[in-house]
C-alpha cells in the first residue's frame, strides 16, 4: 500500500466530520425530553453562584498550575567555564604490554 495522498487525507477528515456530528447529533437527540413536555425549570443557582463555579474553577486551574509548574522547576547544573591551562601526561610514549 502506498503513501496516503492529499485527496485521500482531506476525505478521511471530511468522513470523520461527518460520523462525529452524526453520533454528537443522536446523542443529544437522545437527551431531549419525549412528547411535548419540557425540562423542569430549576433556577436554583443565581449568576453569582455560576460566577464563582466557573470563574474561580478557571482561576484554581491557573494556580494550580503555576504551582506545579514552580515545583517541578528545578536548576540545572551548569559546569564551570573551560580552562585555557592545556593538561599535560608525563611520558607520551605508547604504554608496551
């Protein structure tokens, strides 16, 4: 089987579109209410409630990450500038065995 070409790689991503809003699409025909009634009306949270659930969830998030991300910095060691002394070794001859 060969390289997958353009034409084939954009068909594939329009096809995967497609079986994806057809699956999101029952999905939330699934959760619909049958018949004519609707969907109780419960006002139990009012919009300083949403506020702080939302708000304060997104901002806990950041901190949370910024604390890991503070935790898990760590310092690399970074080894001294190189010297400009050349090293000698005393006989230069090979060693014989």
């Amino acid at each position: 089987m060969g390289p997958m070409r353009t034409p084939a790689r954009v068909l594939t991503l329009a096809l995967s579109f497609v079986v994806m809003f057809v699956a999101g699409s029952a999905a939330a025909l699934a959760d619909a209410p049958a018949g004519s009634t609707e969907w109780p009306n419960n006002d139990s949270k009012s919009h300083l409630d949403l506020l702080i659930l939302f708000g304060g969830g997104t901002v806990g998030l950041f901190v949370i990450i910024a604390l890991f991300g503070l935790l898990t910095a760590r310092n690399n060691y970074v080894p001294p500038p190189p010297s400009t002394e050349l090293a000698t070794t005393g006989d230069a001859s090979p060693a014989h065995h």
